[in-house]
C-alpha cells in the first residue's frame, strides 16, 4: 500500500505524536473547553467596569495570562488533532466546535483591551510605567490606541473570529479533503500521488520524466479548483481590507506590518533588494542544475532536483536524530535535552497518512513541551527540515521559560531566525565532515536547495506576489483566479529570466500555500535568514561566547521589538548590509559550486 494512503488507525504509533500533555483524551478537552468558558464569563464579571488603576490593572492581567495559557492548550489540541487526519469526523467535529465557543471567549475578553484604551493617554501611560511585568503588553497596546474601534465594535469583531478563520479552513478542506490527484502515468507505469507525494518526494525526483509528468497531472487537476480557491483566498484579503479601513489604515499592508512592528521601509527593501540581486545569482545555480543533470532545458518543475543525486542518501528517523545532535551540540545541554526529548517522547509525528497536513511546522503551546509535525520520507533534506522545526521548538521553550505568556511570542519579522540558524548549523557540521569535492558540492547544494532556495527564492517570491496583491485590493478589487495567476506569472518570470524555462502550470503555485491566509508571512522567511546567515558565521567564528549572546536573544521571546533583538545579537537590521551581505554568501556558495562541478568533471 502507498504509505500516504494508509489511514491513521493504520501506522505505527510509535512514529507520531503523543498529545497526552495537553489533554488524555476528547472527553477531557471538552471538559475543560466548558470550564474555561465558565471562567471567562466570571472573569468579565469581576473586571468589567473596573480598569482604572494599576493596581486592578495588574491583578486583571495576572487572572488573564491563566486563562490565556488556558486558551492557548485547548485552541492547540483542536488544531493539532485535526492536522494530522482532516479525514476524521470526530477531529472536524472538536475543531469547529473550539472555533464556536472561541468566538464567545474572545468577545467576553474583548472589553480588556477596550477598557484600557478608553483611558486617558497620561493615564494609561502612567498605568503602564507602573508595572514590570507587562509593561511591554501594554506598549503595545499604547501603539494600538489610534486604531482602537468603539468597545462593541470590537466585542462584535471578537465575536465573529471564527467567521473570519473560516477562509484558511474552507482552503485547508478543499485542499485536503475535495483534490485527488488520483495517478499518472510514466515510463509505462501508473503511478499514484498526494499533496504529500507530490511535494516530499515527486517534485524532486531525479527521473525526468516522472517529475515533469507529476507536475503536469498536478497542476491540471490544480487547475480544476482554481476559481473555488481565488474565491477562498479574495474572501480573506477582502476581510482584511475591511478591517484595516475600519481601522483607519491607509493600506492593507500598514494594517498588517503593526502586528509585527516592522517598517514598511524594511518590508519593501527585504523584497526589492533579493529580487534584483539575489536572482543573477540563483540564475547561475539554474543553469549549474541544468548542466550536472544533462537537461535540454531548465524547466519550472526541474528547480528543486539535486545538483548531484548520487550523493543523496536515505536517512533514518534513528539517523536524523545522530545528524542533528551533532550539529546543534554547540548549543548546550539545556538546549539539547529538549532535542532528545522530542525523539524520545513522542514530540514529532514522523508518519505519512491519508489527511495529513502537508509541510511541516512546530507548534509550541506555552504550558506544554512543543509539537513537530513532518511527513518523513528519509531523504537527506529532511534532516535539514527537522532541524528547522527544532529551531522554532528550541526558541519557544526558552522563551515560555523566561517570559510571561503575553511576551513569549516574538514578532513574525524575527520568528524564523532560530529556524533557519539550526539549518545553517546543520550545514556548518556536514561541511566540516569531509574534504571529498563530491560530498562538499552536495552539502553547498543542500544548502542553496534547502535553506537558501525555501525561504529565500520560494517564500520571498510568495512575498513579492502578496505585496501585488494587497495593492490590486487596495486599490478596490476583488481577486479572481485569472488575475492571481497573471501575477504570480510575472513575479516568477520577471526573477528566473531567461535561465528557466516557466511552463504552463508555474503560475498556480499560489494556490499551494497556507501562509497567505497568515498576513504578512512569506517575507519574514527571508528575514529570519539574514539574521540567521549572520549569527550562525559569528558563531562559526567565536565559538561560545556568540552562542551565549544568541541562547539570550531566543530567552527574550517578543519582550522586544525585532530591530531591538537582533542587536542583541549584534546584527543592525536598520541598515541594507546584513541583506547584501547574505545575498553577498549566497553568491559565494554558487562560485564555490561552479569550482566544485569543474574540479570534479
């Protein structure tokens, strides 16, 4: 049987995750879903009407982080459960039923922020240089103020959260639940495919043909759902619109940026700056891909093959875990227990199965170890991804360690730094392994094909493509599947260039990722990477001290804006010279490739 069609009743228990930590069981998770509702509605009673002071102020935010840590568990296991068999009634059931008492919660809670708002401004800022333990919750509150609506405007908002989560989920069913990709054919064969297959193993096949016939059967039946997904999507942007114009915002984009406290200034620059110099070198690495692998032509489909398949090996579950204890050693004990942990303890859900989400991601609720889903299909470059989740997981441990639960979030701009830095040590550790050209050139490949060709070329394209349309929305439009095609065309075509060849199908990459119903999200890929290139040479090159300085920056979680922690770590983001500089490696790794592949011919 096809592993990805095996249900979840049919692996190994042993491979996936244990949620025991958050609840043993439905029965106990509805238990207290009820529960924390009931506290909610006593917390209303007892606060409402009453934020005047500091004193009050305090003693309100000390009963609010309990129920928000209450909150966090429950809306964690509901999107938990459901992500690993979308397929199961009993999981569709328990999720939508959180979605329907959160939108009663948070307009229960939505008098707090109300409340505190409608405060003189001297008042509220004295309430706020009064308390040491949120000040930094309610500096951003202060930030908010001019965008603050009438408080039943807001309850009402609350109140519908669930409503406007209901365009991820309906993009989430219908990618899961209504495609079928059924087979296709190569080499003679009928050959079955999944979200899961199709984008863990097919799309970089080294077989020419059964990659570039899967990418055909899979756009065309992509193709098939693409008014129903433009119509998903536009309900998504255009609520977005809605609410930042409610909110005084000239822009989507402005709306979005607040959240995580970056400048439009340093959104712009992350896209503008690596699509014009990063693409002459990635442009290079095309034609390299093209030349090792004897293609005619260098194709969309044929972007993400290995430079050099014969040095891809099969890794084990048992092997990763060696790989990467090796890599991230220089991280410390306390760092590496939690690595052990997720191994040992059932953190990862390893499997493949019949409604599992595609991708991978960690979640890390704040009163519980962190969860790690991946679909694991025992090439190398799983090993690269594992470590990245690990990275989130690493980041987020420390920080619920060290910072109460409204500061442990950092800022979307920052959050994909310690990921990507737990890639960039895996690939400082192969490095060092051998001298042999080969195993050097497929480590440098690793490298440019994971880390850089993910989060900088995929996500920052992503970036560039949601930048355009947030201005057609802006501008009063409505998105349909003809013009969200034209564009993600253009921002491909406009970087690839003449080095590879777009075919009929590329442009329907927008169709594939969840990230664009999560705001600004695809950007801080690249991002993340930039302070993360920089930190991972500095550790290379001065050894504890920068580890110490970094272990420091992951403990502060969001207790500070994204410039502010990245100057912890010593890196200045309010300059292009990180930006260029990373771009600037990333050239290098394309030269020492070209040196490599002439050596070795």
């Amino acid at each position: 049987m096809d592993k990805v069609s095996k249900l979840r009743s049919e692996v190994n228990i042993e491979e996936t995750w244990d949620l025991s930590p958050l609840f043993k069981n439905n029965e106990t998770f509805y238990q207290f879903l009820d529960q924390t509702l009931q506290e909610v509605k006593a917390f209303n009673q007892q606060y409402k009407a009453t934020l005047v002071d500091s004193k009050t102020v305090e003693a309100m935010l000390d009963d609010y982080a309990r129920l928000a840590e209450a909150i966090n568990r429950l809306g964690n296991y509901a999107n938990l459960i459901l992500s690993v068999d979308q397929t199961d009634a009993e999981s569709q059931k328990l999720y939508g039923k959180f979605g329907s008492i959160y939108g009663e919660i948070a307009s229960e809670l939505s008098f707090i922020d109300s409340e505190l708002l409608a405060l003189d401004a001297d008042k509220l800022e004295d309430i706020k240089n009064n308390s040491q333990k949120y000040r930094r919750y309610l500096e951003k509150l202060v930030m908010r103020k001019p965008h603050q609506l009438h408080p039943e405007v807001e309850k009402a908002l609350a109140a519908f959260s669930s409503t406007f989560n209901a365009p991820y989920g309906l993009y989430d069913t219908t990618k899961m639940l209504d495609i079928d990709f059924g087979t296709f054919e190569a080499h003679g064969k009928e050959i079955p495919m999944s979200y899961v297959s199709f984008e863990g193993e097919l799309e970089v096949d080294a077989d020419t043909e059964i990659r570039r016939n899967a990418f055909r059967k899979f756009s065309d039946t992509l193709r098939k759902y693409e008014n129903t997904t433009a119509k998903t999507y536009d309900m998504a942007v255009q609520q977005e619109k809605m609410e930042s114009k409610l909110r005084g915002y000239d822009s989507v984009i402005d709306f979005l940026l607040e959240r995580q406290e970056v400048s439009r200034e340093l959104y712009n620059r992350q896209i503008d700056l690596i699509t014009t110099e990063l693409a002459p070198h990635m442009r290079r690495y095309a034609k390299l891909l093209q030349k090792t692998n004897h293609l005619d032509t260098m194709r969309f489909e044929d972007l993400k093959i290995s430079l050099d398949e014969s040095y891809e090996p099969d890794i084990t579950v048992a092997e990763s875990q060696d790989y990467i204890n090796k890599a991230l050693s220089v991280m410390g004990e306390d760092y590496m227990k939690l690595v052990d942990d997720a191994y040992s303890k059932r953190y990862i859900d390893f499997v493949q199965n019949k409604g599992k989400s595609t991708g991978a991601f960690c979640a890390s609720p704040y009163s519980t170890n962190p969860f790690i889903l991946i679909s694991w299909t025992s090439k190398m470059t799983e090993v690269f991804v594992l470590a990245h989740e690990l990275g989130h997981a690493g980041h987020f441990d420390l920080a619920n360690s060290h910072q109460n639960i409204f500061d442990a979030e950092s800022s979307l701009y920052f959050v994909e730094a310690p990921s990507t830095m737990n890639e960039m040590l895996m690939a400082n550790y192969l490095l060092k392994e051998s001298d042999n050209p080969k195993f050097k050139r497929w480590v440098i490949a690793s490298i440019i094909s994971r880390t850089y060709y993910h989060n900088f070329v995929t996500h920052l394209l992503e970036a560039a493509y949601q930048r355009e349309v947030y201005r057609h929305v802006d501008a009063g439009e409505n998105m349909t599947a003809p013009m969200l095609n034209e564009i993600k065309k253009k921002v491909i075509s406009d970087f690839w260039g003449d080095a590879v060849e777009i075919t009929d199908g590329a442009e329907l990459t927008w169709m594939r990722q969840p990230h664009y119903y999560m705001g600004l999200y695809p950007y801080t890929y690249s991002a993340g990477l930039t302070i993360a290139t920089l930190m991972s040479k500095r550790i290379n090159e001065e050894g504890q001290p920068a580890v110490d300085e970094w272990l420091e920056v992951l403990k502060a979680g969001g207790s500070k804006p994204p410039v502010e922690l990245a100057k912890m770590a010593g890196i200045d983001l309010t300059s292009d010279a990180p930006l260029k500089e990373t771009i600037a490696y990333i050239g290098s790794l394309v030269d020492e490739l070209e040196k490599l592949t002439e050596e070795i011919e």
